[in-house]
C-alpha cells in the first residue's frame, strides 16, 4: 500500500467515525396533539400549509405524521408526530426560532380565529435509538400501510433483558410473520420512561393483517420459547397494561407514508 492510499483510507476512517458521532448525537422527539372537538382538520391543514415547512426551515426533520386508526385512541382528535433534531439543544433552539418566526405567528393566528385548536399543550418526549435499531428510512412505501405505534413499561430493572429479547428474538419473529420494523426507541428523560420504556413504530399491510401476524407470532413456539426463558423470575412489562398498541394511518403530507 503505498503512501497516498494509506492516507486516504485513513482520512475515509476518519469522517466516517465523525459523521457516525454526529449522528450519535441525533434525538428524536415523539409529539402528540390533543384537539378540540372539530378542529382536527384544521390542525391538519396547518401541519400541511404551514407547520412542516417552518420546521424544516428552523433545522427540524419531519419524519412521520399520523392519525390513529381508532375512534377510542382519538381518530378525532389526535395528531401524533415524530421529529429529528441534531441534539437535545438544537432541538430547544429551533422550536425558540419557530415560535418567533412571523409567517408561524400569522399562521396561528389565522387558523385560530373560530377558536383554539389545541385542548391542552402538546406532550413531547425525548427518544434516543437502541442500539438494534434499523437505521430510520424516510420514504414512502410501495404499498400503503397501517402503522402501529407500541409502548412497553417494564417492570423495575427489567428493561435491559426486554432488549435483550427484542435483540434476539422479537424482531427477526416480527419479521417471520410478516412484520415490518421502522424505528425502536428509549426516552431520554426519567419522568417520560428513561429506564422503563420501549417505544416503537412497526407498519402492516393493515389493522387486519396486523392483528393476525400478532396472533401468529404469539403462537410460534420459537417466541413461546424465548418469552418463557426471558420470565423465568417474573414477567418484564408491568400487568396488565404494560403494553399500549395505537394503529395509525399517515397523514397526507407525512414523508413516512
């Protein structure tokens, strides 16, 4: 190998390993909305002729938009939201920069005439990737797809041996029947699940077809299997509501489709 090329190789390594680093430093921030009875759409034209743009004018990317599928989860009246941010800071200073631009301001105020949008304040948490994690692809599918956002509470110091399994066995089970992975996530912060959550985004076909490849997958003696070994001193997510399911369709703007 001569001296050029070693060089060149060896300054490649290099921005690779910052470029990695950088990533690294990524957050994701899952948002949920609450509306007032009626003002969904409103809220939705918002995010559609205004909002999505703004925030990518002040360094955010808008991953995925969604609306649950289901009237009990809030069909009606729930936006749910994930963004991308450089770091947790970038993160604060972009939204100070959004709230202070003028065509976001004029926007708000247009589109609050017949009242308040929002019922309450939005509810963000700050998410990190696990280290099984697909990278996050931003793209539309080739077919449309339901997607189905799941949150896992762990019993008190169960939550390593829940990645553990999700690692080893879940996802490649997930993906036998028919299962497709987006992203897997953690909180950043305690008091939003830091140490006893999982959060994910999966995608389906449909409800329908979602339903049944959960009904297949716990039935697969390989997760039967895995599931009895993981719980041999008791089961990892708190009973009975450890689990939370909401399937959700994109919205029309949504980059995640």
């Amino acid at each position: 190998m001569n001296r050029i090329t070693f060089l060149a190789l060896a300054l490649s390594s290099l921005f690779s390993t910052l470029i990695h680093a950088a990533d690294d430093a990524r957050v994701y921030e899952l948002r949920t909305y609450t509306c007032n009875e009626g003002k969904l759409d409103a809220l939705l034209a918002r995010f559609r002729d205004h909002t999505c743009r703004l925030f990518e004018k002040h360094g955010m990317v808008n991953v995925g938009y969604w609306v649950p599928v289901d009237e009990e989860n809030g069909s009606k009246t729930i936006l749910i939201y994930v963004l991308e941010h450089k770091s947790r800071e970038a993160a604060a200073a972009s939204f100070k920069a959004f709230g202070a631009d003028p065509e976001w301001q004029a926007a708000r105020k247009a589109s609050e005439e017949g009242g308040n949008i929002l019922a309450k304040a939005p509810e963000s948490v700050f998410m990190t990737p696990t280290d099984y994690s697909p990278s996050l692809t931003i793209a539309k599918g080739e077919k449309p797809r339901v997607f189905e956002l799941r949150t896992y509470t762990t019993n008190e110091g169960k939550l390593d041996a829940l990645h553990a399994r999700f690692r080893d066995h879940t996802m490649k089970l997930f993906t036998k029947h028919g299962m497709s992975h987006l992203a897997y996530w953690v909180p950043v912060d305690a008091d939003k699940g830091a140490g006893n959550k999982l959060i994910y985004i999966i995608s389906h076909d449909s409800k329908e077809t979602g339903l049944a490849s959960f009904t297949a997958f716990r039935n697969d003696p390989d997760w039967i299997k895995a599931k009895e070994a993981s719980e041999k001193d008791g089961p990892l997510t708190v009973q009975p509501d450890g689990v939370k399911s909401v399937y959700m369709t994109a919205a029309d703007f949504s980059p995640i489709q």
